[in-house]
C-alpha cells in the first residue's frame, strides 16, 4: 500500500471534488481523511489517500493531471515514530490588525505547541462595525510539557485580544 497526501486548489466550480475522486478511483484509491474549503472563489483541500500499490509513479501520474484549472500536489507519507501527545484547544477573538496571526503563531511556537488544526476569520463587530479578528484551533505538545494559563500568555497585552487555551479531553493524541 502506499499512501499520500493529496494538496489541491483550482477555480471553485461544481464537480471540481468529483474530478480528483475520478482521479483517484481509476487509481484504485481510497480516501481516509479530507479537508476542503472555499476561499474567495477558489476552492482547496487537502485528502489522505490510500492506494492499493508501492508504485513509485501513482505521484508522478497524479501530478501530471494538474491543469491550470486545479493544481495538484502529492507528498507521500513516511512512517513516522508514533509520539504520545497532550492536546489543547484555544480561541481568540479581537480588533484586526497587521501581524496578528504571526504574533498568535510566534507565541504557540515559544511554548513549543504544535498547531493541529487552525481557522480565522475577519467579520465586522455588531455595534460598532470594526473588523474584529477571530482564530481558533488545536495544538500539541509533547506529554512532559504543559502550556500556561490564558493569563500567562503574552498574547492578550500584545494584542488587546481575548485568548483563551485549555487542554481537551483528548490529551492522549499521538503524532
């Protein structure tokens, strides 16, 4: 079996999800897991597929379907030490401005956290109508190290922003 991870981005159109599915069932592929999201009138995802050969070229013959209207990228998946985890879950809301996500990011990255999953969104505040950002997401880290309290972060000060970060029930995740 050999298995990849399959990055694509092309035009949102109807059917866009359906062609790659073609591509990867005249592969004989499965998918396992997938992310997929429209941004601003372009449509991407990320898909773990399972293909049923060690075939070196599944990727190049994957890849070589791109067309300007989807690109495709595949990265095969290396086995990988399994790594016992604790897993936290944190949200952030406040005024937009420049820089905000390299300072959240800068910060998860001084404690050393393992960002799993992460979504932002900007939307107008409701009384006021000032941008307000908002990111939340899952991070990880290592099971000898626990992350501060919300207060213990720099990020509120730093960016007059409400942050909050707590372990979740799934503090035995692995890597």
């Amino acid at each position: 079996m050999k298995q990849v991870v399959l990055s694509f981005v092309g035009e949102d159109r109807a059917g866009l999800v359906r062609d790659l599915a073609d591509i990867v069932a005249e592969y004989g592929g499965t998918w396992q897991e997938s992310r997929m999201i429209r941004l601003d009138g372009q449509f991407a995802g990320l898909a773990r597929v399972v293909f049923p050969t060690e075939a070196a070229s599944i990727g190049e013959q994957l890849q070589s379907r791109s067309t300007p209207a989807m690109q495709i990228v595949v990265t095969e998946i290396r086995d990988v030490a399994s790594v016992e985890r604790k897993r936290y879950a944190f949200d952030l809301v406040g005024p937009d401005r420049p820089g905000i996500i390299f300072e959240t990011t800068r910060e998860l990255a001084e404690h050393q956290a393992n960002i799993i999953e992460m979504s932002s969104s900007v939307s107008p505040a409701p009384m006021s109508g000032t941008p307000m950002f908002a990111c939340s997401g899952i991070v990880e880290v290592s099971v000898d190290r626990s992350l501060p309290e919300p207060a213990d972060w720099a990020l509120g000060d730093v960016l007059s922003v409400d942050f909050n970060i707590v372990e979740t029930a799934d503090d035995a995740a692995s890597g």
